[in-house]
C-alpha cells in the first residue's frame, strides 16, 4: 500500500481514503473505511476519463455486473457513484494475497488445496452464470486468497451472457493465456469461455507454469487457439478432470456443477486456508490491516495532522512490503510515551494437539482456583487467563500453559467485570467506580479515569463504554482518559448483573437483563435500533457477538442482524412439544456460527444461516461452545447415564463423540473458552486446562 499524494481525494462518498492500493491507465484503488469501520477498496476513475462516454458506461456496467451476483464466492459492492464527478465503485476489501501473489510466495499448491480451489471458483462461476453474467478475465490476479477461501474480483470486462465481445481490432480482450479461444477470435462468448479461463488457471495453481506459452503475446495467443497446453506436469490422476476445461470446442467443456462436483474436497477440505504456510500468510496481513485502521482511528480523536497521518501510511506502505519486522517497529509506537500509550500485545503460546481418544483427556494442568466461591469471570488474553473475582478479591492473571499465578491487582471489583483493549491492557473498574487498566502480560498498571462506574461494558479501538452508578451509558476516550460523552438510554440499563455487551463498526450493543437489544452509536450515544424481545421474559442470557458487518445474538431465536440498522439477515428457531428451545452464547469461528440448543450443538453458516453441522445427541441446554483444532466442546448437564455435569468434545470432521470429562455437580457455574489449542474450563471457582485433537 502507497500513502495518499497531494493530489488524491481524502474521501470519496462515505469512505476515509487512507492509502492508494494500486492503479493503472483508467484509474486508481484506494483502500477506505466507512464511519462505521468497515474497509473497502475503492476504485475511481480517473478525472480525465470521467467525461468521456465510453469509460464510464463501461464503469457503471462493472458496477451493475458486480452487484448483480449474490454468491460469497465474489467480492460484494458495497456503494458506487456514477452520475457525474469522478465515479467510484467501493467492493468489499478482501485480505489475502492474489493466487499469482501465493504461487511467487510459496509455490504451486498441493493437492487437497487445488481441490478446495476447483470446487470454489466452479461454485463462484456458477452463482456468476446464473446471474446472467460472463466473467470473461478470470485469472490468477482476479482470484484473492482469503482465510474463507478464494474470492473472485474485478468485473471489469464482465457482460450478460448474450452480450458480444467488447474488443476491437488491434485490442487484446483479456489476459493472454488465460482467455478462452473464442475471446481471442472476437467471437460470442459463453459461459463455457470462463471455463476455459478456469482451467488455465488450475494448471497454473499446481504447476506454477502457464498452461499457454509463447516470446510474445501474439504466440501466445496463437497456441491458445491452435495449440495444446503444457498438461505433461500436472498429475497423471488430475489431468483427466482438468484437461477438458481447455477444450477448443466450447460444447466440450464440463459445466462449473460438473466440477464443483467432480473437485468436491475432503470433509474438512476448506481448512486448507487457514493452516500452514498460505494461511500464515493471509493472518500476517490481516494483522497489518488491523493496526494500520488502528492507527488511523486513532489519529481522529488525538488531532494528528496530515502531513503525519501521510508519514505513518507512508512507513505502514514500506511495512506491508517489508514484512513484520519493519511492521513492528512502526505499529508499537515505540516513540509514545505516557500511560495511554499502547503496549504490544504479548504472543499466544500454541499448544500442541494430541490424537482423538476416548476417555477422560489428561488436563494440561489444574484444576487450579482462580475465583472465589460466588462471583467473577475468566477471560484468556494470548499468554495469561485473566479471573476477575480472585479468591483473595481483586484482579489475578495466571499463565495459559502451566496455570501458574503471574500477578494480582487487588482493586479492581468482580461484580463490574472486566474487558480487554487490543488484547494488551485489560480494563475494570475499582471501588470508587474509577476505570482502571493494566498490561495484561504483566499487570502493570496504567492510566485510569473517574468515571462512577458501575459495570464497565465494552471497547473497541477508540473508546471504553461503561454505564454508571446512576445507570448513564459513558464513552471514555482511550488515547486521553477523557469523557466523550454521557447519555440516558430510553431503554433502562438498571440490571442487577453486568450486561454482555460488545462494541465495534461504529456500534456498541448491549443486552439487557430484561431480553432485550440495545445498540447505539458510539459517536454519540444515540440509539440506533433495538429488539424488545429477544429472550422474553428474560429467561435466557443474551451474548451478542460480532462478525464482519453483522451481529450474532441467541435468547429465544439465534439471528443475525446488520450492525448498521439491525436489519435481519436470518434467524433461526427450534421448537420441541411446541415449546421453543433457546440457543445459548453464540460462537463464531471459520466462517461458522455455533450455538448449544437442547440437546444438540448446532453450526450454521454465519452468511446465510445455513445449518452446517450437528453434533451426536446429548443434553447440552445453552451451554457456551469452544472450536479448537477438530474439537467442538460443551457442557452437557448429564455425566454418562448419571445426573450430573460433564465437559464433552465431539469432532467436527465426522460428527462423533470423542471424549467426556465429569465436573462438579455443586459448582454452580460453568464456562468454556477455547483458544492456543487449548480448552479452559470452569466449574465454580476452579479451572482446568485441556487438550484438544487434530
């Protein structure tokens, strides 16, 4: 990424332009963010194209083709501009490298992971065609490489299928090598041409050659029409599968369903992104991302200038390029001082799995008391397990790999909870009702700020949201301490326990005691939407969770809900004997949504609500879930064929029970937490920490 010059636009519509991604004859992408922190990239056209005709109807087409497919398989529009100025499409910022990006990187792919990118674009072309569209420039720039999988970008060339082609004599229509024979001729191009492109680009994925060769581009051109291509280093077993794809004949390619069907991964297959050395790859740029917004975010409240803010985006570019060691240096803002500076966050130790038997896993270690007898909660924050309501009172942290004790903070109170800011402080609120921090590695204390707090709720990364004695919500700036503003909710706030709240995409959610969903907006406090009844009559605890735009929330329904305006995406109820059987505390991981209801865990697509995966039959009620390696784990109310409680895991590849572990019965409260490969379970005061499997 390249800082914005002097004569770049700072916004375009609602998007913050915070460096240029790219650019090319037409024009220029920039990646934005929206007030509400979601990240795009913006294309524009440049100043002296946009008057004339021909560039921008072919600008407000791409517009129209990309809207005009609904399939995860793409990169969604999320806003365009086209009647006069300087038009500008914003799509959906995909962080990852382009395949052509990952094959210079790390080589050609193996197996598993070509079969996971077959069957992916097959579906994408096929969601692409029964839109209406043809692609016509599928390659290995257009296709990023994301921890959900491939996406498929740029319609820039994109037609309806009965469109012809757009070139002319002497232009070169797509990419050469990777357009179909009938794209080179000037001929009608079908859906079959992008099928052509696919192929093309499968044998590039595993052998890292381009199956069209040629001194220039007018030979390679010539052996796509006349020629066959370099098939000899593929596979013996995957040549027959790919090798029709590039047929001369359009008729005599498979269809994308064939091969959707034909490439169709392993149960488990679509883990391939985000495990080993590619799925490293995309993690490290979604890191830079996050503090680069970070940064950024942080700029608006604290006056940074342009010239900095130009400066930090011009050393995150050089970052991005460099790789981490020079993002280190510029992300810990070594040169800050003071309490409000951020510390780094420490690295997660990552244990390593074991093998799936059965029987009563041994822990890692404990049981260890953390919490006293009747209140308090755990939180893991990469290297420690933070347990607010220590047996001696206060706030204590103690290491994830052996369990030992690594400091107490005495003040901080149980009963208001705790939250943690950019997995580096960890904030709480004392008895004065003063917010207080600390390091989460160490325990060093930090800035704090009179606030008369009773529950400290949330943060994201500009703010930390309380509500007061007097039942006032309250934003307190994290660069500075100060109060940003204090507002009187319409909808009562004055619960008896602390409610589960979460902040972030210019919206804080709360839910209450009483069932209900407040949200706000963080600028203001105002209140944006809510639901009155989520969990009627209050009967069940409401965890809202947030995931990309959207906002997962369980009580009577489990739904997702846009985060700007509340508007449901699906929702998803379960009724036995006609009584309605809530879900418990949603848990998203890969793209998943999983949730206990009654006697099964349950894992739904977090798009579309699809259910996904059931686990065998237990008596799991609302329990929280954990998702570590293969594991999906619970709490179930019932040990064997004994009343009692139990820790179960089950495996996600073949929907089989693996292991229980009993609990106390008399504990009275139960939790588990997944992360570094480990399960942190509670019972009561004690914790136990322990493996999970492959």
């Amino acid at each position: 990424m390249k800082p914005l010059g002097t004569g770049d636009h700072l916004r375009l519509g609602p998007y913050r332009l915070l460096g240029v991604l790219g650019e090319g004859g037409m024009g220029k992408v920039y990646f934005g963010q929206d007030s509400f922190g979601r990240k795009a990239a913006v294309k524009v056209l440049r100043p002296e194209l946009a008057y004339e005709e021909g560039l921008a109807q072919r600008f407000v087409r791409e517009a129209q083709m990309a809207q005009s497919v609904t399939g995860t398989g793409v990169a969604r529009v999320l806003g365009a501009h086209t009647d006069g100025g300087r038009p500008w499409i914003a799509t959906e910022f995909l962080t990852g490298p382009t395949l052509d990006d990952a094959i210079h990187s790390h080589g050609p792919l193996d197996e598993p992971t070509l079969h996971a990118l077959a069957s992916s674009l097959a579906r994408t072309l096929a969601d692409i065609h029964a839109a209406g569209l043809i692609h016509r420039d599928l390659k290995p720039a257009n296709i990023v490489l994301t921890a959900g999988g491939p996406r498929v970008i740029d319609f820039g060339i994109a037609r309806p299928e009965h469109g012809l082609t757009l070139t002319t004599t002497g232009q070169i229509p797509v990419t050469p090598g990777f357009g179909a024979p009938e794209q080179v001729l000037g001929q009608r191009v079908g859906p079959a041409a992008d099928v052509f492109s696919l192929g093309a680009v499968l044998i590039y994925a595993i052998t890292g050659i381009q199956a069209f060769t040629g001194a220039h581009v007018a030979a390679v051109q010539y052996e796509v029409v006349h020629g066959e291509p370099r098939i000899d280093r593929v596979p013996p077993h995957l040549a027959p599968l790919i090798g029709p794809c590039l047929a001369k004949d359009p008729a005599h390619r498979p269809t994308p369903g064939q091969l959707a069907a034909v490439f169709a991964p392993a149960r488990g297959g679509e883990r391939v992104w985000r495990h080993g050395p590619l799925a490293a790859d995309i993690e490290e740029r979604e890191r830079r991302i996050h503090h680069l917004t970070t940064v950024v975010a942080a700029s608006g409240s604290g006056g940074m200038s342009r010239r900095r803010l130009l400066t930090t985006l011009a050393v995150g570019g050089a970052a991005l390029a460099a790789g981490a060691g020079a993002t280190a240096w510029w992300l810990g803002g070594r040169d800050d001082s003071g309490p409000y500076a951020l510390p780094p966050a420490a690295d997660t130790p990552i244990a390593d799995p074991v093998g799936a038997t059965t029987g009563n896993p041994k822990p890692l270690w404990g049981p260890v008391q953390l919490l006293g007898e009747t209140e308090g909660g755990l939180v893991p924050v990469r290297d420690v397990v933070l347990g607010i309501g220590a047996a001696e009172g206060g706030l204590a942290a103690h290491n994830v790999v052996d369990g030992k004790r690594r400091w107490h903070a005495p003040g901080p109170v149980a009963s208001a909870g705790i939250v943690t800011l950019s997995d580096a402080l960890v904030a709480a609120v004392d008895e004065k009702g003063d917010v207080v921090t600390f390091v989460a590695s160490s325990g060093e204390a930090r800035w704090s700020v009179p606030a008369s707090a009773k529950y400290v709720l949330a943060a994201d990364e500009s703010a930390v949201y309380v509500i007061t004695k007097n039942d006032r919500l309250r934003s307190i700036s994290r660069s500075d301490g100060s109060i940003l503003w204090t507002v009187r909710p319409r909808v009562l706030l004055n619960a008896d326990t602390r409610p589960r709240s979460v902040a972030g995409g210019g919206r804080l959610v709360i839910a209450t005691a009483k069932g209900r969903v407040l949200t706000v907006d963080t600028a203001d406090g105002q209140e944006v939407w809510n639901i009155d009844d989520q969990s009627p009559m209050g009967q069940t605890g409401l965890s809202p969770v947030l995931h990309k735009d959207m906002v997962l929330i369980n009580g009577a329904t489990l739904t997702a809900r846009a985060l700007a305006d509340g508007g449901e995406r699906w929702a998803k109820t379960m009724t036995i004997d006609g009584k309605v059987q809530p879900s418990g505390p949603p848990l998203v991981h890969d793209d998943l949504v999983y949730c206990a209801r009654g006697a099964y865990v349950l894992a739904f697509d977090v798009t579309d609500g699809t259910e996904v995966w059931r686990s065998p039959r237990g008596t799991f009620l609302e329990s929280p879930v954990a998702v570590q390696g293969d594991a999906v784990s619970a709490i179930s109310s019932e040990a064997g064929h004994q009343e009692g409680w139990a820790m179960h895991a089950m495996s996600r590849s073949d929907d089989k029970h693996v292991w229980s572990r009993p609990l106390p019965n008399d504990a009275g409260s139960y939790w588990v937490y997944g992360d570094g490969n480990r399960l942190f379970v509670r019972a009561g005061a004690e914790m136990v920490a322990l493996p999970v499997f492959e």
